[in-house]
C-alpha cells in the first residue's frame, strides 16, 4: 500500500476548527487530523480494470429504486466483453437510434 497526505477535509488544513456555539475567537483542535492539518489516505494504485466473474451483460442505472435494487434492470445492455474492452453501455435516458 502507498500513502499520500492531503490537506484536512474537516479543517481546510488549520489544524483547528471554529466553534459554532461559542466565541468567535476560539478555536478548538480539529477531531479529524488532531491539530496537523493533514490527513494520510492509503492506496492501492490503479493498473488496470479487474474482471467480475459472472457478469454476462453491462447497464448504466436509470435512477429508480425497484424491488431488486437501485436501477438494477435500467436501459439498454452490452456485453461484459465489449465492456471490457472499453464500449461503454448508452445512457438508460437517451433513446436508441
């Protein structure tokens, strides 16, 4: 795994946050980097696309919660193969020509 600092979502990289109840001249020390105003995210880094076993077909969600899922059986299909190979399924609202 490799590691990179990023600046403190939580405090913009202060190191300390504002608090909302009192003073306006008090800051309390950020909860989230504990005052370093950074945070350490671990990776993997990306090589490649894995394959999913047992995948035949590929779809893009339409947005509709159904009873077997988000969007599950939403639009038009292409084969897992042509997706791995990088096709792209059509968007589930744009009609097909």
């Amino acid at each position: 795994m490799k590691s990179v600092d990023v600046q403190c979502p939580k405090c913009g990289g202060y190191g300390i946050c504002r608090n909302h109840g009192g003073p306006k001249d008090l800051g309390m020390v950020c909860h989230e980097c504990d005052g370093s105003g950074k945070k350490t995210l671990w990776y993997k880094p990306f090589t490649r696309r894995k394959t999913r076993k047992g995948i035949a077909h590929v779809t893009r969600p339409d947005g509709r919660l159904g009873a077997i899922g988000f969007g599950a059986l939403a639009g038009p299909r292409i084969p897992y193969t042509e997706f791995q190979n990088g096709k792209m399924p059509p968007d589930a609202f744009t009609p097909i020509p």
